[in-house]
C-alpha cells in the first residue's frame, strides 16, 4: 500500500474518517461513529467494499476513537502496515490567523480553543479529536486543515463588516466564511474539468447541503463568500435563515420576550426550508410541493431566489462568468434545485440542458448547453480528499 494520510473529522457527536491515499485520491477505508455520548451508538466501518457495523454506548470521543482503531486491527485495513504519513484533522474555524493548514503542536491547539466561541459547536468538537488522536496515533504528525483557510485572504471590502472599528476589531467581527477546503477543491477542479488553466476562470461554486455556502472565485482567488462571521449568513439553508434583517433580533426581544439563546434557536435551528414548509429533507419537499402544498412551494421559491441573487451579485463581483458548479447533497443529488436556481439567468450566458441535468450526478458532469456562454458543472465534493492533500503538501 502506498503512503495515506488517516482524515478525521470530529463532531459534536460523531467521528467520520477516511483513509485515503492522496496522491490518487482513492478511499482505503471510511467510516462514521454516530450519537457519541447517547446510550446506544453506532460506527459503520468500510474496507474493501464490505461494511462492519456495531451499536454499542460509546462514552466520549475517546472511546470512540479507540474503537474505531480496533476496527482498523480487526477486519482491515492494519494501520501499522497502511503507510500512514499523517492525521488530517477538519477544523471549522482558523479566525484570520490560519491562512492553509497547520503542523499540530501546542500553540495550534491552543489556537483553535481560543476561537471556540466564534464556532462554539464546532471547534470544541475538532479540538477533542485532535487530542484524542494525538494520544491514540503519537508517532505521526497532525495537521489541521481550517475550513476558514480558504476565505482568509478575502478582499477587505468583502470581509469587513460596517461595524464600528473598535467593537470589530476587539471581539474578531468579520467574514470568515465555511466550507473553505470543499470551495477549493471543486473550484480548482472545475478548472480541469473545462480544461483551462484555473488563473483565468471567474467562478461561482454553490455548495448545497443541509448547510449552504456560496463563493466568488477569480484565478483560484476567493473574493467573497456567503457565509460570514458563522455559518449562519447567505444562502437559506435546510434550518437556517440566511441572510435577514438584523433588526429582527431586536423585534423577537422587545415584541416577544424572545431571548438571545432562543432567537439563535430560531435562527439556526428551526428556520430555513423547515421553518418555511415543515421540514428540511428537499425530496420530501418535492413531494410536498408536487401534491400541491402552497408552503412548500414558497419554501422551494424562496430557496431558488435567494440562490438567483447570488449567482447574479457574484457575477458583478467577479466581472463576468465563465463557470457555475454545484457540489454537496443537494448539489449533487437535486436536479430540481439546480434548474430552478439557474432559471431566468440566461442573460448571464446560463443555459441548462435539461437531459444533462437530469438526476442524480456521481461524476463530475456539464449539465450546461454546448452553445451556453457559463459552463455550468456539477462536481462532486471531496473534502476528505482535499484534508488529505493539504496535509501531505504541508509536510
């Protein structure tokens, strides 16, 4: 086996990993450990096409980890003789400091607990995988990849909010954006994909999970992003807002006695597409919005619209288009979404083929007309692989 770099991801509840050999991109081996910390668990672990499953208690991320190391020592891949260079470790927020990824050591991890309370949910989570990892696996090296690394040099017009200076500056207000190392591979590989050289390519990449982000990109350069300060700002998402009037906030407390921890709630978890039709799966959606359900229908609309707005506004950002991808779930697995995004945009150049965008797409794919003026692609996201090479060009 040739050399692999082990990528972790760490949750709030949940570990999901991959081994995978960077160089050809292949995935070794995958897994996920789920509802760490409940009372029954469950870890899937994949090898050679066979899936090994046990639901068990799994007390914290430690417990899991090791768990997840036995697995490897049981039925495969045997990590002594994997070839492992380094643990790529997924971390969500690098604040201004982290501009590509990182050696592990004490100062880092010190680093992403400090920036714990601009990602609260995330980064508490990132750094306990780190620590256990690092205990687990001592005698290789740890990287850590930010999801923020990829907006960090954002143009200051675009990551500076019209905040008063001082307040901004003394508790770190600005654009941070997510979804960085997805944003960077697809649009690196869109690139390839159109076969020109990416220092010449405007493009909007459109990543379309239960969370969403959108990112202008000139010559492989981000020049703005969706998300902001957190993850909460931009596109709507399956139970977020997006982008709202701020004074709303104001409005939920003065006028409803709302608290902040219950507006944050709201805003984050019981809003977006669920907030709008019930829930947040969109092929339900679809089934909703085709047995005639007007909620689901506004709730399918406010989500194409707010996504039309942004491929229209990066255009101006960006000063023309060349390229428009969609990745993640939805991205990938929602032709739907994708015709109905694009709609009305033909006078950007942005012409669907219908038959190309049909269904779900595994494979990176034009789903544009050959006479369409913006190539618009679909490429599946590979975050885990993108860790993978950023840790091994690091060392």
């Amino acid at each position: 086996m040739s050399s692999t770099v082990l990528v972790i991801n760490s949750g709030s509840s949940s570990i999901k990993y991959q081994l995978i050999e960077p160089e050809q991109g292949i995935v070794v081996a995958s897994g996920l450990v789920e509802r760490i910390g409940e009372h029954t668990g469950r870890l899937r672990h994949t090898f050679e096409g066979v899936d090994t499953t046990l639901s068990e208690p799994f007390a914290d991320h430690g417990v899991g980890l090791r768990r997840v190391l036995d697995l490897f020592t049981e039925v495969g891949p045997g990590l002594a003789d994997a070839g492992i260079v380094a643990v790529g470790h997924r971390v969500v927020q690098g604040g201004s400091r982290y501009s590509g990824p990182a050696l592990v050591d004490e100062n880092v991890l010190a680093d992403i607990e400090e920036l714990i309370p601009l990602a609260p949910l995330h980064n508490r989570a990132n750094l306990r995988g780190i620590e256990v990892a690092r205990e687990l696996l001592p005698d290789v090296p740890h990287v850590a990849v930010f999801d923020t690394a990829f907006f960090s040099d954002l143009p200051e017009a675009a990551a500076t909010y019209a905040l008063d200076r001082e307040v901004a500056e003394k508790y770190r207000v600005r654009r941070y954006g997510a979804h960085g190392t997805s944003h960077q591979y697809v649009s690196r590989t869109a690139a390839t994909i159109v076969g020109r050289p990416l220092e010449e390519l405007r493009q909007v990449v459109l990543h379309l999970g239960n969370g969403a982000s959108a990112s202008a990109v000139s010559g492989g350069r981000a020049l703005d992003t969706s998300m902001g300060m957190t993850p909460l700002e931009g596109l709507v998402m399956g139970t977020r807002t997006g982008d709202i009037d701020p004074a709303v906030i104001f409005h939920l407390a003065r006028n409803g006695g709302f608290t902040i921890d219950e507006i944050d709630d709201l805003f984050n978890r019981r809003s977006g597409v669920k907030g709008l039709a019930g829930q947040n799966d969109m092929r339900e959606l679809h089934e909703l919005v085709a047995a005639g359900d007007p909620a689901a229908r506004l709730a399918l609309d406010v989500y194409s619209h707010r996504l039309r707005k942004y491929v229209g506004a990066y255009a101006a950002v960006l000063g023309g288009l060349d390229v428009v991808t969609f990745t993640a779930g939805i991205g990938e697995n929602d032709d739907i979404v994708r015709a109905e995004s694009m709609r009305g945009l033909e006078f950007l150049g942005i012409e669907l083929d219908a038959e190309r965008n049909a269904g779900r797409i595994k494979e990176p794919r034009v789903i544009s007309t050959d006479s369409s003026r913006v190539t618009v692609l679909v490429v599946p996201t590979k975050e885990e692989q993108e860790i993978a090479r950023q840790a091994v060009s690091l060392l």
